[in-house]
C-alpha cells in the first residue's frame, strides 16, 4: 500500500496546547480578586474626593481665609448636579445602567463646557 504520511493537525499535543478546565474555586478566586481590587479603587477614589474638599473648607475656615473654587456659573451648577447624582447613586445602596449612564452625560457636558466655553 501507499500510505501517504499524515499532516500534523490541532489535535497533536505539541502544536496546541492542552485546555485545563479551571475550577469552581479558581473562578471563585478570580471573582474575589476583581472584587478586591474594584473595592480599593472606590474607596481611594471616593477618599480622595470626598476628603479633599471638605480638608480645604475646614482649613478656610481655621485659617480665616474666604473660599474660592474659581467656578464660573455654569461649573457651579454642573458641581451641583453631580453632588446631586452622586447622592442618588451611592445613597440608595444599588447602581444601574441609568445612573452610569448620566454620570457620563454630566461628564461629557463638563468636558464640552472645558473646550467651548
């Protein structure tokens, strides 16, 4: 017989290399290391922000200096809002795709109001 020699294909162990399913406790692993590392995020971020500005106010304050933001009308207001946002979002304890997706829009509306004043 004439049998031609057979082509390596994806089944040969050393041209791809073998899956190992991950378990149950990987993925529960996976998930918690997600979750720690978006829960630092937060929080610094949510210290950074909401620490800064009452520090300043408190210093005005003790200092005995007046407070200026250097905030036009307009970035007072869209301040305002966001306070307002914020308060809806993180008060009621649960977030959705409505309330990310305003958080954008009122950023895109500052970031518009930065370039076309």
């Amino acid at each position: 017989m004439n049998a031609r020699p057979r082509e390596p294909g994806p089944a040969d162990s050393d041209t791809v290399p073998p899956r190992h399913p991950v378990s149950l406790d990987e993925k529960k692993e996976m998930v918690r290391r997600v979750d720690n590392d978006r829960a630092w995020a937060l929080g610094s971020s949510l210290a950074t922000i909401g620490l800064t500005i009452p520090a300043v106010g408190l210093a005005t304050y003790v200092i005995d200096q007046p407070l200026v933001l250097g905030l036009n009308p307009q970035n007072t207001a869209l301040l305002f809002l966001t306070f307002l946002l914020s308060m809806l979002t993180f008060g009621t304890g649960r977030t959705n795709v409505l309330f990310g997706l305003v958080h954008m829009v009122v950023f895109a509306v500052y970031a518009f109001m930065v370039f076309v004043p």
